[in-house]
C-alpha cells in the first residue's frame, strides 16, 4: 500500500529572514554610496549592480523556502533548500532516535558547515556536528530537534513542527517490517 505524509516543519523565526535581507541592504546602500561618490563613472554600473544583487536575494529567498519533510512508501525525503537527502527507514537506527534540544545536547549543534545553507537560527545540508559525526540537517526550532541517527554512523537532524509524531510514525513502518 503506497501511503505519503508530509509532516510540516517548526516554523522559522522572523529574525532569520532579517540575517538574509539586511546584509543585501547594506551592499546595496554601500553600492550607491560609491557611485554617487564617482558621479563620471560609478553610476551607469548600478543599472547591473543592484537588480544583480536583489535577484541573488530573491534566489537565496526561495532557497530558504524550499524546506519540507515526506514520508513516502517507507522512505524518509527531506528536501532542504538546495539539499536532498532520501532514507529508506531501515537506515534509521530507530533505537536511540529521540527529541532533544540542542540547547542541552551542545555537542550534536551543528558546527562546521560542510555543504548546506545556514542563517542564525536556520541550518540545511551537511554540516559535521560538535562531536564530529557527518549529519544532514533541515533545523528550524532548535529546541524540538529530531535525532536521526544512521546505521552507517551519519546522523539527520530535523525540525518537524510534531517530532515526536514523526518518530511514532517511523517506528511504526519499522515495526510492520520487523526491523528496529
């Protein structure tokens, strides 16, 4: 039977949009404070400039918001901004899968940006954590935080608005195939 769920994310703070857009202002502010300043031959480079810097704004926008959790005929499909990652369940060690805070469990924040995409408060992509270990991360809240960890060693982390529903769910299409 082919059943898909999708299970909705912790929503994003306000303040992790501000960390995108206010940088972009800045450039801007400081791209016009220049060509004003070189009125013969700095202006006629801000017709290229800015709408440059806004589509690269509005790209990292979209990226932000392209976040979702499935469960799709017993594969995990995590879609993290410009990051994919899909898990059959069996690869979930179910066992010592739990909810946490990464407030308390410091060494699992993620710390070293590998490849992903990252504002304060928001982590997608591969990161390797404070104890090491290689994770993939779609975080949003990270006081309800869904540990993943994978039989090969890696470990996935996820901000699921109900972590402990998407938990429940996992062992329970574990438990139909006898593997945990």
């Amino acid at each position: 039977m082919h059943q898909s769920l999708d299970f909705p994310l912790a929503p994003l703070r306000r303040s992790s949009l501000m960390w995108l857009w206010l940088p972009l202002a800045l450039v801007i502010g400081v791209l016009i404070a220049v060509a004003m300043a070189q009125p013969q031959t700095g202006r006629s480079g801000l017709f290229v400039t800015v709408p440059f810097v806004l589509l690269v704004g509005l790209a990292l926008n979209w990226a932000l918001r392209r976040r979702s959790i499935r469960l799709d005929n017993r594969q995990l499909q995590i879609t993290a901004t410009l990051y994919k990652r899909t898990l059959a369940v069996e690869q979930i060690d179910l066992q010592r899968a739990r909810v946490l805070s990464l407030e308390e469990h410091t060494e699992l924040r993620p710390r070293l940006k590998t490849n992903g995409f990252s504002l304060p408060g928001f982590y997608a992509g591969h990161f390797r954590l404070g104890n090491l270990t290689k994770a993939f991360c779609l975080i949003t809240d990270r006081t309800r935080v869904l540990s993943l960890p994978l039989h090969d060693g890696g470990q996935v982390l996820l901000s699921p608005e109900k972590p402990v529903a998407l938990l429940d769910r996992l062992r329970e299409l574990a438990d139909a195939r006898g593997h945990r």
